[in-house]
C-alpha cells in the first residue's frame, strides 16, 4: 500500500533566490519523507494554466512551496506595474486552482514586506495587509500578492484546503538577481562594488542611503519555509522576519557590501534618484511566539558570504 505520509514537494520558482536556498537547506538535512521537485519557467510557463496543469499531473506534488512570480527592485516595479500585476495574477491563479484541482494537501505562497499599505503604523503586522493602498512605485505587484491571500481564504472556506502563505522581507543570498536595473538593492550593491573594486572606480549608491530595511539571508528563509511547510496551520500569513532592532539602512547595508569585498575607494550617495518607501519595519512577534530559539546568521557574515558567492560564480550568475 502507498505510504500516505510521503510528501512529495513541488517547489515553484525552484530556480530563483528563495528557491535555491530552500533546496540547499533541504538537502543539507533530508528527511526520508520528503521528495522535493525544484521547477524553473524552463520546465513550464505558469502563467499558461494548461501548462501549469501538465507539470503538477507529472509530478503529482502532495504539497506545494510557491515562489514563482515576476520579481523586481523598485526601478524595475516603477517602469512596469501593468506587466507585474497581469503576470503575477495569472501565476498564482493557476497554481492556486490546479492544486485544488489536483487534490494537494498544503500549498504555501510567498508574499513580500513591500505589499504592505503605503501609510500605516509600524511595526506592521500580518493583520494589516489588506489596510490601505501600497506604496505607487509597485502597485501592481502588490495587488497581485495581496489577491494570493484573498484566494487563500476562499479556498480554504470553500474546499477546505489548507492554503497559507508567509511574507519574507528583503531577501538576499547566493542565486539573486545581481541585474543592476531589475534586481532589488543588495544585491545591485554587491554587483556594483564587486565592478568597482575590479576597476578602481568610486561606489555610487542610488538614493540617499537614509532608506531602512530588514533583510534575511537566503538560508535562514530555506529554513523557515521548511518549518512552516511542516508545521505551521493557520491560513494568516506568517511574517518571516529578523526582528524590528535589526532593520538597517542602505548606507549601513552598503557599508558591510563594502567591507565584504574589502573595498577601499570612495561612496557617493546619488540623491537624485528614488529611495523608495522610507521603512516598512515588519514585527516578526507572531515566528516569535512559534519559534523563540530560532537564531538568524548574523548579517555581516551572510552578506560576507553573499560576496564570496558572487566572487567565484561571476560567471554564472544573474547579473
Ligand atoms: N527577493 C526578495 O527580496 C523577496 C522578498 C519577499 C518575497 N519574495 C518572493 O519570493 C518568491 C521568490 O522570489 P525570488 O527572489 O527567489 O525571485 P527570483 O530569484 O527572480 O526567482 C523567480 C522564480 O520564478 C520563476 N518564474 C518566473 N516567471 C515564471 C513563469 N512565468 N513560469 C514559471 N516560473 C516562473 C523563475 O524561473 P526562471 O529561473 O526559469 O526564470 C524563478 O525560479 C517570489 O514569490 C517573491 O515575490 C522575494
């Protein structure tokens, strides 16, 4: 007889930033219970429902990790907003309806910090999503997001699955987008120093530098994620957080981009262009109360490890 705790785990967006560290923290410590199935767009479009349809019949996933989307740093969010809602939308609708189609037990979606309302009390909680128009640099993103919960409920209310989502801050780690146009802040700062060090250029940072933020390391998510696909019960999403003492700024993020690369030349603060949403300070009280032992890496030796990683795989990676 087939063995009905056999979880097999399809993880959507397997490729990218978040996936990647989910599968090097699955496979740092495997479970005999566990298969995990890694999809990049090369296996199957998403936003084409009968594509989406034929991936899940061949790998019959009794769980779903879904990471998929069109992601981007805030100058890429602000030239296409249209683009991000349509493609976002239609990803998670149809992994959303073929997994309730196709039966699968648990399905947990990704959110970000950054859907969040615009004007707002901080910190904010996962209470609070749904307050308030967001920030106008990435509406449609957002929107998009936001509906992935909205869909949770129904489902949940209707069918009677078990649908969840948690909602990260700014992640960061081997496998990013290093795209200096599209890719979100760090990691542009780490391709730029990496590019200035290598040409004895000066460092120019976009925006102020004033701007804060809670970044997670890659690995501490993979981590996370494994413990909510596990464990966690609730439909409410979940932030997944450093806690509020832990938010830097660009020019505290850009000092340690700085140091990781040994880097000696000079930093310009290029004013003119846009620092985006001041702060989103998240509370991570609610992983607190779940997991109060949990210890995240210290974030000089994770964005020392994020260079490192860039250094030796330049060729390779997503710049
Ligand atoms: N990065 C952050 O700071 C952050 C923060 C909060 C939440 N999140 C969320 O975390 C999730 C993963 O983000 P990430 O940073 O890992 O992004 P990423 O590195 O850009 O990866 C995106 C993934 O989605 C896949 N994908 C994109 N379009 C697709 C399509 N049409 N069909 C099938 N697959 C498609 C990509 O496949 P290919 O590799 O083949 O292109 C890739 O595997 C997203 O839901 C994002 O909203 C990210």
């Amino acid at each position: 007889m087939a063995n009905t705790s056999q979880k097999r785990i399809l993880v959507t967006g397997g490729s990218g930033l978040v996936g990647q560290g989910i599968r090097t923290v699955a496979e740092k410590d495997p479970r005999a219970d566990e298969e995990f199935i890694f999809l990049s767009s090369k296996d199957a479009d998403l936003t084409d429902r009968n594509a989406t349809k034929v991936a899940f019949e061949k790998y019959k996933p009794t769980h779903v990790i879904h990471l998929a989307a069109k992601v981007g740093g805030l100058y890429g969010n602000m030239r296409a907003n249209l683009q991000f809602f349509r493609i976002n939308m239609a990803i998670n609708e149809n992994v959303l309806s073929v997994s309730k189609e196709l039966g699968v037990k648990k399905v947990v979606s990704c959110l970000s910090t950054c859907i969040f309302p615009d004007k707002t009390t901080y910190p904010i909680d996962e209470k609070m999503i749904h307050n308030g128009p967001p920030h106008t640099s990435n509406y449609g993103y957002s929107y998009a997001k936001r509906m992935i919960d909205v869909m949770n409920t129904g489902y949940n209310q209707q069918y009677g699955t078990n649908f969840t989502a948690v909602v990260p801050t700014n992640v960061f780690g081997p496998f990013d987008n290093f795209n200096l146009e599209e890719g979100h802040v760090l990691p542009g700062l780490i391709h730029k120093v990496y590019k200035c060090k290598e040409n004895n250029t000066p460092l120019t940072v976009w925006g102020t530098g004033r701007a804060r933020r809670q970044f997670i390391y890659s690995l501490d998510l993979g981590r996370l994620f494994l413990w909510v696909l596990r464990e966690y019960e609730e439909t409410e999403p979940i932030i997944l957080s450093v806690g509020e003492e832990e938010e830097i700024s660009i020019k505290e993020a850009a000092e340690l981009v700085v140091k990781g690369f040994d880097f000696k030349g000079e930093l310009i603060y290029d004013t003119t262009r846009s620092d985006g949403q001041y702060k989103k300070t998240a509370s991570n009280e609610k992983l607190r109360k779940y997991l109060p032992e949990f210890k995240f890496t210290p974030i000089d030796q994770a964005i020392r490890e994020t260079c490192q990683w860039f250094s030796s795989n330049y060729e390779t990676a997503r710049v």
